[in-house]
C-alpha cells in the first residue's frame, strides 16, 4: 500500500487551476461518477473570461466553500473539494483528485480528512454527508477510512456522512 502524501487546502484559485479544473472535467475517467453539469466547463470559462482573476475564489464560494487539492501551499492543484451547505448547519462534500497519475495514493483521502476538520473546527458545522457512487470504490473506501458511516443506499447513489460528535469519537479513539 502507497503511504499517503501530504496535502494542503488551497482557497486562493488562479487561472491556471480554473483550467485544470476544466481539464479534470473533461476526461472521462474523472467525471465518471461525478454529478456535474455538462455546462460546468462552459461556465468555468465564462469565468475566465468576464471575471477579474481576484474575483474567482469568490465566484466558486457562492454557494458554499471550494478549495484546491495541493501537495504544498505553493504547489499547482491536483484536485478540488467542494461544500455545498444543506438545511440544519451540514455541509455535503465532494471531494476529486483530477490527476489520475496521483490515484490510489492517498491524496483523497487525506484531502478528505483535512476538509472534515476544517468543517468540524472552522466552520462549526454539525453534521458532513458525502453522496458517492456505488460502482466508485476509491471513493467508498475514502469515506469510510474518513469515519464516514453509510447513512442512506439510494439505486445509484450511497450516502456516507459523520457527525461532530462520531468525528470526535474517532479521533480520541486512535
């Protein structure tokens, strides 16, 4: 097993991780599970084009939290995480590692875990759901080897969340 490489929450968005956001949504391997609109490159362009390059954090913050997968602060993005709020103070998450050379090594996962903390610490919020393909294991382990525990099983769709209370659990318990 690959050990896990360190990772880093990035807010600040530049161009350059607009477009490889846009390149992550256009290989196949990549959205494969994901819900995204088939508009969202589209949309990710008009950015670029209309928006002031300071002005794009604030645009990908509008209905939630967004920030960059990186292996350091300085490093370019290798993927993305994404909060949408939901009713009761609870976030869902969305978590991508774009670069598929970088899959299986843990990146997720600590991706992952870092977000739950900051969602749980920073941002106080009671409750992270993960809505996951079934047929998308990585992403299942992730979720599970995060703390999340299976809380709806939709046709395609599982839904994995954690509270504050079971995060702290787990994390006095290793």
């Amino acid at each position: 097993m690959n050990k896990a490489l360190s990772v880093c929450l990035r807010t600040d968005i530049k161009p350059k991780d607009i477009h490889n956001i846009i390149e992550w949504l256009n290989n196949e391997n990549v959205v494969r599970y994901l819900n995204e609109s088939p508009a969202a490159c589209d949309g990710l362009l008009y950015l670029i084009d209309s928006v002031p390059s300071h002005m794009l954090t604030f645009h990908l913050n509008q209905r939630g939290h967004f920030f960059l997968v990186c292996r350091s602060q300085d490093s370019e993005s290798v993927g993305f995480i994404k909060f949408e709020n939901l009713p009761g103070n609870c976030y869902e998450v969305v978590y991508v590692i774009g670069e598929e050379k970088l899959w299986g090594k843990g990146l997720g996962k600590a991706a992952l875990k870092k977000a739950l903390e900051l969602a749980f610490f920073d941002k106080r919020v009671k409750a992270v759901y993960a809505k996951v393909h079934k047929k998308n294991s990585r992403s299942v382990r992730t979720a599970l080897s995060c703390g999340m525990r299976l809380s709806k099983a939709g046709d395609k769709a599982t839904v994995f969340g954690v509270t504050f209370d079971e995060y702290i659990k787990k994390a006095v318990n290793e």
